[in-house]
C-alpha cells in the first residue's frame, strides 16, 4: 500500500494513473486502448 504526503499528492497520483488508464494501457480484448477503441469507432461511424 502506497502513504501519500497530503491530498494533493493523492489527487495528482489518481489523475495520472487514470490517465494511463484510459489512454497508454492496452487491453488484450480490444488490442487498443479504451480511448483509441472510442476515437476508432466514432470516427466510422
């Protein structure tokens, strides 16, 4: 388990790894990021 110095070492934390969760992270399923599996399919559409 991570301590973290304050709050606002807490929110900066969580907005990066959401970040890298929606936009670096590739999911096996999609073979792609959540981001670029949306940007993919509303640009087909």
């Amino acid at each position: 388990m991570r301590e973290f110095e304050s709050i606002e070492h807490f929110k900066i934390a969580l907005e990066k790894y959401i970040n890298y969760y929606n936009t670096k992270r590739i999911k096996a399923k999609l073979k792609m990021s959540p981001v670029q599996y949306r940007t993919h399919f509303t640009q087909a559409a």
